[in-house]
C-alpha cells in the first residue's frame, strides 16, 4: 500500500524548522520589474523591456541593455547590482503613481456621470407620485 508511514523514517527524523525564508535578490529584481512593467499595460515584452532600459539606465553605472532587461525579467541573471535594485524600487514608486492618477482621474468621470444621472432624475417625476 502506498502512502506514508510513519515506521519508514528511522529513529530520527528530520525536525522541521521554522527559518524565515529570505527571497533572493534575483527572485525579488524579478517581481519588482514584472510588477512595475505589468504585461497588460505594455503589451509585448519587447516594450516592456524598451521602456525598462530607458528608465533604468540613467540610473545605474553599468550600461544596461535589453537582454540584461530579459535576464531580470525571466529569473536567469546570476546577480543583481545594488544600483539595478535601487532603480527597479524607483520603478515601482513611479507606476503606483502613475496607477494612483489614472485611478483618480478614472473615478473623478465617474463622479461625473453619477452627479449627471442623479440631476437627470431628480427632475423627472416619480410614476404615480400624481396621483
């Protein structure tokens, strides 16, 4: 019968820890760079990584390139640089800003188009309110 049995373990098991686990570098360049340059806003990789180099760039001593983009992006790069870290949290700070503007532009129409519903029915009779 297959499953699991306790006898199998020998007389010492091994003690599961509770370590807090630490995200690498490289996993965590890899969510911040996939989190500030989301697919559904860029489309194709090829501008999400066009758009990376220009906005990391500027910031970072080593030249960097689209395929360092794509290493990042993917999970393969071997290290991350301090300044290539520090620049992907900027990149981060800047798309919640740029999400928090269009969020409120976003809700002022429709703040809009509420006040106008609610004005276009507040003139309009009530059915059988005349009666």
């Amino acid at each position: 019968m297959l499953g699991f049995e306790q006898e199998n373990l020998g007389h010492r098991p091994k003690k599961k820890t509770s370590r807090n686990k630490v995200m690498s570098s490289i996993v965590e360049a890899r969510v911040l760079m996939q989190d500030a340059w989301p697919t559904h806003r860029f489309g194709k990789l090829d501008n999400i990584f066009y758009h990376a180099v220009r906005f990391i760039s500027p910031r970072v001593e080593k030249e960097f390139t689209p395929r360092r983009a794509r290493s990042i992006w993917e999970g393969t790069a071997r290290r991350i640089d301090s300044d290539e870290m520090d620049a992907l949290r900027a990149a981060i700070i800047e798309e919640a800003h740029r999400e928090q503007q269009e969020l409120r532009a976003r809700l002022a129409a429709l703040d809009k188009k509420v006040a106008a519903f609610a004005a276009r029915s507040a003139g309009r009779p009530v059915a059988g309110s005349g009666e």
